[in-house]
C-alpha cells in the first residue's frame, strides 16, 4: 500500500500571516515539521503543497519535495486533495493530511494513525484522539472533543464539552466515561479525499466551525485511534514562544 504525507502551508494565515515561515531556533517551522514527518516508518515520500512562493523557496533550500496548488482553496484538506490528484498514488493509497503548524509532531502519531488502514479495508478516513486529562482542557472551544462509539469510531465533534452530565453528582474524573480531544493529523483513502474535497459545506460544519463534521453529515465514518500522544499546535504568535522555549 502506498502512504504519502502532504503537508500544506499557505502564507496567508489570517491569525499568523507568515506562520510555515517562523523562525524556530534556527529553523523555520515547515521545516521542522518536514523532517519530523520525514521519520515517520509508514510515510514512503512527505510532500509540501503550498500557494506562495516564498515557502516554494524555503522548502527547495533545505531539500524538501514540494507542489504547488491554488490559492483559491478554502481549506488544508483542499490543498492536500489537489496535491494527491497530482501524485501517482493509486485510490486505495492513503494520503496523510499533516498539520504545518506542528513543529513538534511526534513521528508515532502518524504511524500509529495509518494502522487501521492496513488491517481493515473498509476504513475510508481515520484521526487521532487522546485523553483529556485536565478540566480547563474540557472548557476551551479551542480544544475539540469527540465521542466514540463502542468500535471506535466518530459519533460527534464539538467544541464543547460531549458528552453532557446531566447528573451533578457525575464529575470529570469518573472512570468509565473519558472524555477525548481530537489531535494532530487526519488519513484519508485517496479515493475518498478527493470526493471529500468535492462534497459542499454542511450546516454542522459551518455551526462548528470544524469541517470533519462534513464527513459525519454525508454519512461516512471516521476511525479514531487512541493514542498518548499529544502534540502543541502553533495557532497564535503566543504558541510560537512557547514552541521557541522548548527548542532552545
């Protein structure tokens, strides 16, 4: 089975503008998320898919493959289809969508998340969730959290804290109800990101504001892989120093 990473990164972030290109101790970020994927054992090849030239530039001067897509897209997982059309990859490869903003993205996260692809054929999307272990975590709409069904698989994505006690004397900390936080990238069939990037905003998605709810109203499933891993997302120039501090 063919399994490529795609990493997108556009310039024009409305929070960050110039964020794939933030200097992170001595390396700019897309940089370091290149090479952290690049150690991946499931990737064969990590491909770059960008609509600005100066990260065209960035990614030749250290080596890495990229392409370049429109900038019309309206999502991540638009660039990343447009790239994977491109790629001679057949419909049953999977194509993981890699966050650039995750300069230390543990190269687990993505093996763990192509397993499920080797073993069931019918698996069409998966993501990761972990273990929200901390009540502030719970309440932040920034932090997305999921439920599961018994096989493991999305039952709902929200911003809000899923599910809902709605017995006080339940709490946070009971044992057999764990909340989870989805994280880090997503896999795809190749086949069904290229009709995912085809199918029209939902009003879950829009209400949200979180697009893997697209694929939850048109029917299809998503797989979740537990997984310990966790990884700091770099959404604001705040996030970038917190980033800097552990790199030194």
């Amino acid at each position: 089975m063919r399994i490529i990473g795609i990493i997108p990164a556009r310039y024009a972030s409305q929070r960050f503008p110039g964020k794939p290109l933030a200097d992170i101790g001595g390396r700019t970020m897309v940089e370091r998320v290149y090479r952290q994927a690049k150690k991946s054992k499931v990737l064969e090849r990590v491909v770059v898919a960008t609509d600005d030239e100066r990260i065209l530039r960035e990614v030749k001067r250290f080596g890495g493959e990229v392409r370049v897509t429109s900038s019309r897209h309206r999502s991540g997982t638009d660039r990343v289809a447009e790239a994977a059309s491109r790629l001679k990859i057949p419909g049953d490869g999977v194509v993981v969508n890699i966050q650039g903003d995750a300069p230390l993205l543990p190269p687990g996260m993505i093996d763990r998340l192509v397993k499920p692809f080797l073993a069931h054929p019918e698996v069409k999307m998966a993501a990761l969730c972990c273990r929200i272990k901390d009540e502030g975590e719970l309440s932040n709409p920034n932090i997305v959290k999921v439920i599961l069904d018994k096989k493991e698989f999305a039952l709902y994505f929200s911003r809000l804290p899923i599910p809902y006690l709605r017995d006080k004397t339940l709490n946070f900390k009971l044992s057999t109800l764990n909340y989870y936080k989805h994280i880090g990238p997503y896999a795809y069939r190749k086949s069904f990101l290229l009709k995912l990037a085809r199918m029209v905003p939902t009003p879950l998605e829009k209400a949200e504001k979180l697009e893997q709810l697209r694929v939850l109203e048109n029917g299809y499933r998503i797989k979740m892989v537990k997984t310990k891993y966790d990884c700091i997302e770099v959404d604001t120039p705040a996030d970038l120093k917190k980033v800097r501090a552990i790199c030194v």
